[in-house]
C-alpha cells in the first residue's frame, strides 16, 4: 500500500519534526501545492471565483481552499511526534447530485421555482456536458490528491436523474461508463422546452426579448438550443463505480409518488404540464412540493378538479417513461461499466427482491455500505425499512471485534475488524419521511435512529451523503472517543458550486485515523464558452442561487481525525 513518511507530512503542515507536539489547525494552500503528494487541478491549488461584485458575473481561478485539520473527535490534541510512517488504506471519489435531466419533459413543474428554486435552472439544458465534463476531472486526476494513492473507485450517492425517466437514466449510464449521446427528446429538430415558450418567467435565451433572468444579466445566446441539442461523447469513469438511490430517481421530480397515475401517464404525453384547471387542486400541488414528506398518500387535492391545463403542446416520445426502482437496478446490469463491477453494486437478486441497499469492498479492509434512503411512498425525505436496519447492524457487526449495544455495555466477539463507510442519498436530517410503503406495512427508521445504531460500532469512520446541494462536514461525537465518527455531506454537481469530492482513509500509525477530503471541479475551464463552462457560470448566476451551499473552509479540504478502534 502507498505510504509516506510520518515526519514528512508534519512537515507538509508546518509543524518541525523537532520539538513541535500539535497539528496545525491549517494547512494553506501554498503548503498544500509545494508539499502534498498531487494537488494541481484540484481546489488545493485554485478554485473558482467571480469577477467583479455585482450583477451577472462570469469566473476566474482564484486561491486554493486551504486544508483544515480538524481534531475535535480526540480526547487531546494531536501531537506530531510517535511513529514515523501512515498507510494509505482507501482512496475514491463521490459524485453526488448529477440529476441528469430532460429539460425538454412535459412533466416537470418549472413554473413553481419561486417557491423552489430546483424546479427550474438556467443551465440544465446543459447538464449532460457539464456531467461529462466532471468524469473528465476524475479520470485526470486518477489518484488522492494529499496521498498519491491511485483512486480505488467513484461512489454516486443519488439523484443521479432529474425525474426518474427512462431517458434520462440511459444518458446517465452513457456518460458514466463512456460512449455517445444526444440530449434531445421530443421533436428532433427543435427545443420544446420552456426556454422556448415565450413566456418571461424563465430565462429565454434565444429570444431578444426581455425576461427576469436577462433582467439579472443573463445574455441573449442565438445558438444556445443547438448547442444543447448536440450530440456529444463521454469517456466514462476509468475506475469502478457504485450507485445509490436518491429521491429523483424514485418519485415525481423527487416529490411525488409515481403511482399517481395522472401524472404518470404525462411524461410520455403531449400536454407539458403548467399547472391544474382548479386553483385549489394547485394550492396542494405547491404545499406538497414545497414540503419534505405529508401525512397521507392521496393525490393532491383528492375533492377538486385535477384537469391539467392544456395550454402548452409538446411531441410525444416514449423514450420518457418514468422507471421504476427494478428497472433503474436492471438498468444498470444491462448496461455494464467497463471498469465493473457488473451492475455497479446491484445484482439480479438485487432486482428480482427489490432491495436497493449493499456492501461492496472499497480496499482490503475498508468496506463501503450503500443504504437505499429513499421511501416508496415518494416525497423528498427518506427513511429505511425494517429489513434494511437489521440488515446494516448485522454487516456492522460481522465486521467488528468489538462494538457496544442500545444501552452502551461494550460487546466482544471473535472478528476480523473492518472499517466502515456508510453511503446514502439523504442526511440524518433529512430521513424524516416515516410513512409506510404501498402495500408494505414494514416499520421506517428515521435518521436519529440510523444515526445512533452507526454510533455503537468504532468501526464506523464516516457516513457520506447528498441531498441537501451543500457542503457540510459534522462530527457526530461521543463521551467515548472511538464511537465518534464524520457526517461528510457534498454539495451537488446541478447547482453551484457543482463539486464532488475525494475522500482518503489513512492509518496515522499513532492510535488515530484520518479522513482527507478535497472537493474538485470539473475539467472545464473557469471562463470560455465550452458548454460546460456555461453549465458552471450560468449556475453562479441562477437568480434562485444559494451562496450558503458553498459551505465553510472547514467543509471543503479537511484532515478528520478519529480515535482508531484498533488500540
């Protein structure tokens, strides 16, 4: 396994080796360039920043992030000296957020992003470039950029697609594991989208005339539909890849159950859908998209007039129809990496049992954990079932040696130890949605609960997720060290700041364990006017952006430090 010295890396942080006893609490991003094992073309040498301070503005490469060392899970602070060598245990890559999206779909609700922002973004007619464009960044960078180890694999953690259409899942697959492709539905030689429509509520790129984004700044661009339209290639991952579920490839533009048959039956229709006839029906239409889970499992406004309006005609195509949770695994089956691993953590039994959950090996003694977050019954927060939980302790307990049980007595078995990363889509914050599946009366566990069943094994270093599009780093600390472990959450590949992360597991060789984590952008460059450089500055100027999302210098490039439970 890759390794590198001890006193080395002390160095690399500022700290002699003689005589220093503590971690720096930063590691700027001039030490990081001149002393980290591969940090160009990642954040730890430049980032993107805008030029100028108001208005619409495009981007330029800025300062690195710095490293932050973060050491608030030990008992006593770091000390610099002990022995002279860590290992490397795992290095991989998370993408989460893609939402690939068919931005041209009848079923869609652009027309409420006043009261969410997600329903309608300026640039996803030109998401499939820009996601290329990010396998592009991983497959240059092919190795942890603070450790040099090769990449061991790439994990996407859900929303992989927009709306869960069986269009935008074959996109997907394309640019994750190589080949051709031409976002286009519909009509074949014209958009039928909203950027088309005429109507001043979205951004009209092609149109001279006016409408609240070019109010913003936002520039009139006469070839922008073609250039959407074009047929390009992806190179695919060079490494292998795993999958997750999230709430977008499961339900109704991530919020609604797919078996309300009305809308179901419109993906693949000519009605684009703007809204019902009743103004009732569409005041619970907007509470219920603007609400993470409802009480019931009616479709809105069950008493009042669910015609749809019928004032906006698109082409058919069948290419559309929504998949269902099978259909996404099976997908991914048909359609193999050629990295592997076949299925990319979904086997035929997967399928034929309709559980979307797995463990997969990351390295030799690191193991990841792919939770299915996601609830049947549709809706953005999530939960896991009964079976599921049980499932997790169970692969939590078969890799421990010790771990302690529901009222904190510490348990022993004979075991070889495992380290754990656990995956999923949502946060612990965001797992809220308790109602049971159709036709399944199982028991759903909230996030607190997962997240305390987590805390009873130290072999636990970190639960990794998406969902919320924003950079935060948590520790989830307890009065015993080593049951500590990190929440790492990454912000989304749709919204700016359009980031994925590595992550890189290292043995310190001293009693603890680190996590260090970079956030990359993707390979386009900062200004231009390549597809997926408009995908990112258009991003930054969305007039629903969200400056929050970036997070804090302590979420981005990160040394984690833990209590090794191996003492």
């Amino acid at each position: 396994m890759p390794r590198y010295s001890r006193r080395t890396f002390f160095l690399a942080t500022g700290v002699a080796a003689a005589g220093a006893s503590i971690l720096p609490a930063t590691l700027t991003p001039a030490m990081a360039a001149d002393r980290l094992a591969s940090p160009a073309g990642t954040t730890l040498e430049k980032a993107a920043v805008p030029i100028g301070t108001t208005g619409y503005r495009q981007l330029g490469a800025g300062p690195g992030y710095p490293v932050r060392v973060r050491s608030e899970a030990l008992p006593t602070p770091p000390a610099a000296e002990g022995t002279d060598r860590r290992t490397t245990l795992a290095s991989f890559v998370q993408l989460t957020d893609l939402h690939v999206v068919d931005a041209q779909s009848p079923m869609r609700f652009e027309y409420l992003h006043d009261l969410t922002g997600s329903a309608f973004r300026p640039q996803e007619a030109l998401g499939t470039q820009g996601a290329v464009s990010l396998i592009e960044k991983v497959n240059s960078l092919g190795k942890g950029p603070q450790t040099g180890r090769p990449l061991d694999c790439v994990v996407t953690t859900g929303d992989s697609t927009d709306n869960h259409e069986g269009l935008e899942l074959d996109w997907f697959l394309t640019i994750m594991n190589g080949g051709s492709l031409t976002p286009n539905s519909g009509a074949p030689d014209r958009w039928e989208g909203v950027q088309s429509s005429s109507n001043p509520l979205y951004w009209l790129p092609e149109d001279p005339a006016g409408d609240r984004y070019k109010d913003a700044g936002f520039p009139v661009v006469s070839d922008f539909f073609a250039r959407a339209m074009a047929e390009h290639g992806s190179p695919g991952l060079k490494f292998p890849w795993f999958s997750v579920f999230g709430n977008h490839d499961d339900s109704i533009c991530g919020t609604l159950p797919s078996d309300w048959a009305a809308f179901r039956d419109m993906f693949t229709g000519s009605i684009k859908f703007t809204g019902f006839r009743d103004a009732t029906a569409n005041r619970q239409l907007e509470r219920q998209i603007t609400t993470d889970t409802t009480q019931s499992h009616d479709a809105p406004a069950v008493t009042a007039d669910k015609t749809p309006k019928q004032d906006f005609h698109v082409t058919p195509d069948p290419r559309r129809r929504p998949f269902t949770p099978a259909e996404f695994m099976q997908a991914h089956l048909d359609r193999p990496s050629p990295t592997g691993p076949l299925g990319n953590g979904f086997t035929p039994d997967h399928v034929a049992q309709q559980i979307g959950y797995y463990a997969f090996d990351i390295a030799d003694g690191v193991v990841g954990i792919a939770l299915d977050s996601t609830n049947r019954a549709g809706f953005t927060g999530g939960s896991i079932g009964e079976a599921q939980y049980r499932w997790l302790e169970q692969t939590l307990r078969e890799g421990s040696s010790h771990w302690y049980d529901g009222v904190g007595a510490r348990k022993t078995q004979q075991a070889e130890d495992t380290y754990f990363i656990v995956f999923s889509h949502h946060t612990p914050a965001s797992m809220n949605n308790l109602l049971l599946e159709p036709g399944n009366p199982e028991l759903r566990h909230a996030g607190w609960d997962v997240e305390n069943l987590l805390g009873r094994f130290p072999n636990v270093l970190a639960w990794v997720n998406g969902h919320t599009h924003r950079h935060e780093i948590t520790l989830k600390q307890d009065r015993v060290p080593e049951r500590s472990y990190w929440e790492i959450n990454t912000a989304s590949h749709v919204h700016y700041p359009q980031h994925a992360r590595v992550i890189e597991v290292v043995d310190n060789g001293n009693g603890t364990l680190s996590l260090l984590t970079t956030v990359l952008e993707s390979e386009a460059p900062y200004s231009g006017d390549s597809a997926a450089t408009l995908y990112r500055e258009y991003s930054f100027n969305d007039i629903h952006a969200d400056d929050s999302l970036m997070g804090r210098d302590q979420d981005h490039n990160t040394e984690l430090l833990l209590v090794s439970p191996r003492q």
